[in-house]
C-alpha cells in the first residue's frame, strides 16, 4: 500500500483564490491543502498544519511562509532533504506552479496560487488566446449590441471590480460593486446577496435597478429558487421567463415576477465537495436581457468573487474570535499562574529551586510547598492528562484541594487518598493525574509518596550515587478506591532531591529523540555535587541545545531540594571535580 498524506481529504476543484499546496494520488485524485495562516509547518507529527505520513518526512520536515507578497518554503533541517524542481534548497521562495519534494522521490506536492485580482485579464474570462488585454483593442473584438449594454462595458465592469477589490477591501463597499455589476449585465431591477446562517439564508446587501440600497425591511426571495440551487449547487438563468414548474410557486406569484437569475457562493474548505456560503440573487417584474454565454460567464465570475467575499469575512470573524479567545486564554494563564508559589519557600536549611513550563498558554503541570506542622514542609509536583484548557482547569482543581486537605488532615497519605476521592467524582474517567509528594522536617527526615508519577531521583553526596524513588500507588482520581503507602527517606547534607514531569525526559530534537532518562541521570551525577542552583542551570541549557527550537510536546516542570548544610570538606571536594 503506498504511503500517502493524512491530514485531509482534499476536491478534484477549480484553483481556488487562497494558495494552496496539492498532492496527487496514484489514481489522479488530487488532494488539496489551502495556506489559510501566513505560517504552516509540514511534517509526520501530529500537531504539524500539513501532516504526511511518507516515511522520507521528517517529524517537522519544512515550513511555509508568508513574507509581504510572497510564498517562501524553508527546509527544517530535515533528514532526507526538501528540493524544489529537482534541486536541493533550504530557502526558497515559491512560484506558481513550482514543484516541492520532501525528500530524495519522496512526497510531490505542488504550489498553486493566483494572480492578483487586478491582472486578471478579460481574455482569462473570455477563454479565448485571440483576445488582446488591450481595453481599446477588445472594443474592435467585441462591438457593442443596440439596445443592450456592449460586451467591452461589461467586461470592463468586471476588471473595474477586480481593480477595487485589489486596492481596498470592505464587506459591504465589495457587495455593493458585485450587486452593481450583476444588475448591469443583467438588466434586473433588483439583485442580493444572502448570507448562509445556521438555518437558511440572511441578507447581506440589497440594491435596486438604478443602483440605490435596499433595506432588509425589503428583502424577499423566491424560497423555491434559493431552496432549488442550494439543493443542486447550480445556477439558475430564467431571464425571459420564468419556467412552469416555478411560475406557479406562492412567492413568485405574489412578487409578479417575470425573471430570475440566481447563482450559488461556494467556498472550497478541506472538504470533499465545495460548500454554498452565500446566494447571489437577481429578480425583476420584468423580462432581463436575454443572456448571452459571455453574460453568464460574468455572473458566474461575479458569483465566484462574492464567495471569495464570504470566505475573507468568515476568516476575519475567525481571527477575531481566535483574539478574544486568546485574550481569554491570557487571563486563564494569569490565573493559573497565581495559583502556583508567588516565592519559594525558606526552610532553612535546605535550598529550592523550581521550573515550569507549559507546553501551550494553558499547561497541565503544577508544583506546590505547604508548612505543617512539626515544624516540616511538604511538596508536590503533580502532571495532569491531556493538555490545555481541560487540563488547566483539573490542574487548578487538584492544586485547590490538596491544599484544603493538607489544613484538615494530618498525614500525606490521609490527603492523597482523600484527593482521589474527590477527582474520581469530579473528573471524567478518562482524566487522571500522577503526583509525587514529600515531606522532610528541619533534620531532613521525611517519607515521599508516588501516586503513578514517574521515578524521582536522589543524589547521595557522601557517595556519589543516585537512588532512584519509584513509582507505587495509582494515579488519582482513576479508579474510587486507592491507598497510598508512606515510603520514609532522608535527606542528607549535601544531598539533593529531583522531582520532575515526564515532559522533561520526553523533550524531543529535530530529528524526534528523546532526552531521556540516562541524559537527565548523567547530568544530576555531574551537576549535583556544585548545588541545585547550578544543577537548574545546567538543565535548562542542556535542554535547550538538545530541542534547538524544536516544538515542545509536553509540559516540563521540575524541582530541586538541596540539603545545603553539607560539611565543608564535601563541598570543597565536589568543586575540585
């Protein structure tokens, strides 16, 4: 079976205006991906804008950029290479019609984009290579009827459109020119167009023979033309009258309609089929001008800009809806960061340190320091599933109640086995969250609790060994029964505690490897010895050099507690290594 992108099912359609990169099966069907963002990232991972699954494409494999007026494609340090035409490239900017491979005979995609509005040629609508782009030129070719407009002028209506769509773009002003121009060619007395909502058609614009706005008070169609071309998805040109089957329908009736052209918006989204957006509605009281090919060609064009039309309005809607959302996500984020320690703790004498960060605005990661009673502290680091919003929201939920549970009860166990009980009722099945909890008194005695969380890791100072802390208990808010076992453990001079998420060890490189646990085992060993500060310093630098901007998966969060009342001669004796 050959290997084949999965992101989505593309149409065997027209070029559409938005840029689009196009892959073609074996069989000829042809497979369409729009850039609708001025950035979209192509390659075999999941969260890529273009994912393929050829086994040549790297994890992020290349990038398309839009830079001012231009396509540029840009090579991701990819394994087997990203070419253009046949050439190897790492910058390229595209052109029409170039083709991209994504490895040595690997993947094929081609770059289609259009023209400008505004250098759209009548000779393009025309469909004819004897026509001159001249204005004087296609006045010999194309000479003016008695009686009805010429061919020059309605051609010449149309570029008139193009060139002021090019300049400048408004919903309305845009509306009004397209419904200008249709009743020009048309000779209706009143054209519209309708706007799709959830259930039917709303009114966009309107405007009358002579030009002038219709309110929405005087919107009204025939319902069973509009209902007939939504069904079909084709035009209707009924100009000289209006065919049996529809003459008799109440609407037409009672607006003593005599003509009718209405024509579908489409847009082409990743779907099978285009979809209907919008209506372009023309009618009159009257016979129209008897429409020649040429005219239904231009109804057709004016038709397919009014969607083009639609599509940059629902685009902007999105965006905009995208900017409050993502305002919102910025409050979220400002709240879930104040649910975190503003400070860290002081309790002397040991020495934290701690790190995280989300994998998006909004991460499932969290870490806490409590005072109880003794005097002791005691600290958690917990990792939510999934990712997000729904994470967040468990993230704050789990971090609220284990710091209720702590004031109310007196043993780590007590709490966590409460908090499960809480998050089994609260949360969906399918949510969970691992946690690892300690707690150490002034003298660095303590006992820790594993709740599904992943090993943490001890480094002994005295001897220059690791010990690992393993995972025990089940992960909270799983299954309605869960016990968790106390394990004691002691926190010497010098030694220092690692607790961390498995977003560290999961950090990938370009080429999708991981950190993994010996690099992070290797580091403490070498690191540890000169205190935690130092060891948080080292980890975060050889992680960056490691992922070298490669998107990160998972949320990282870790925390360092050093015994810093380490004898002299220990300290003195690991800064001389």
């Amino acid at each position: 079976m050959s290997e084949r992108p999965c992101y989505c099912e593309g149409v065997n359609q027209p070029l559409p205006s938005t840029p689009h990169i196009e892959w073609t099966e074996a069989s000829g069907q042809r497979q369409q991906f729009p850039l609708l963002t001025d950035l979209a990232v192509i390659g075999r991972r999941a969260d890529s804008d273009i994912v393929l699954s050829h086994h040549l494409i790297s994890r992020r494999h290349a990038q398309i950029v839009r830079e001012e007026s231009r396509w540029v494609l840009v090579d991701l340090q990819s394994t087997h290479g990203t070419y253009v035409n046949g050439s190897p490239v790492e910058r390229r900017s595209l052109v029409p019609n170039d083709r991209i491979q994504l490895g040595r005979n690997g993947v094929e995609l081609l770059f289609l984009a259009h023209s400008e509005p505004q250098t759209i040629l009548a000779a393009a609508l025309l469909e004819s290579p004897g026509v001159t782009p001249s204005v004087q030129r296609m006045a010999d070719v194309l000479p003016a009827r008695p009686g009805v407009h010429s061919d020059l002028e309605k051609i010449a209506s149309l570029l008139d459109f193009h060139y002021f769509f090019g300049k400048e773009f408004s919903a309305e002003k845009t509306f009004h020119q397209i419904l200008k121009s249709a009743l020009q060619i048309s000779g209706a007395e009143r054209g519209f167009v309708l706007r799709r909502q959830t259930v039917g058609f709303c009114y966009a614009l309107g405007l009358d023979g002579s030009g002038h706005t219709l309110l929405e008070s005087d919107f009204r169609t025939s319902s069973s033309v509009v209902e007939q071309v939504t069904r079909t998805g084709e035009p209707v040109f009924m100009t000289q009258g209006i065919s049996d089957n529809l003459a008799e329908q109440e609407s037409i009736v009672a607006m003593n309609l005599r003509a009718i052209a209405c024509l579908p918006l489409e847009s082409f989204p990743d779907e099978s089929a285009a979809t209907i957006t919008g209506i372009l509605y023309l009618d009159s009281q009257k016979h129209m001008h008897s429409l020649s090919g040429l005219d239904q060609k231009l109804l057709t064009r004016l038709a397919g800009e009014a969607g083009n039309v639609l599509e940059k309005i629902q685009l902007i809607e999105s965006l905009a809806e995208g900017r409050r959302i993502e305002q919102e996500l910025a409050v979220a984020e400002e709240t879930q960061r104040t649910l975190l320690p503003a400070s860290l703790p002081l309790f002397p004498p040991f020495r934290i340190t701690a790190f995280s960060r989300a994998t998006r605005q909004l991460g499932g990661d969290f870490y806490d320091f409590i005072p109880v009673a003794g005097p002791a502290l005691a600290g958690m680091l917990g990792d939510v599933s999934g990712k997000g919003i729904p994470a967040a929201l468990l993230a704050s939920l789990a971090l609220g109640g284990l710091n209720m549970q702590f004031r109310a009860l007196s043993t780590p166990a007590e709490v966590l086995t409460k908090i499960n009980n809480l998050l089994f009722q609260k949360i969906p099945s399918n949510r969970f969250v691992t946690l690892f909890l300690f707690q150490l008194d002034a003298s660095g005695k303590g006992e820790f609790l594993n709740a599904g969380h992943n090993p943490a890791y001890l480094f002994r100072a005295e001897t220059g060994d690791l010990d690992e802390m393993p995972a025990g208990g089940l992960p909270l808010g799983m299954f309605e029964e869960a016990w968790y076992e106390p394990v004691p453990f002691e926190l010497r001079p010098g030694d220092t505690l690692v607790v961390y998420s498995d977003g560290l060890t999961d950090a990938e490189d370009a080429a999708g490897k991981d950190f993994g646990e010996e690099r992070l085992r290797s580091l403490i060993l070498a690191t540890a010895p000169r205190g935690a500060e130092e060891l948080q310093a080292t980890l975060l630098r050889e992680l960056n050099e490691f992922t070298l901007g490669a998107a990160q998966n998972d949320d990282i969060t870790f925390v360092l507690v050093e015994n810093s009342a380490a004898p002299a001669t220990i300290r003195n004796s690991s800064d001389a290594n």
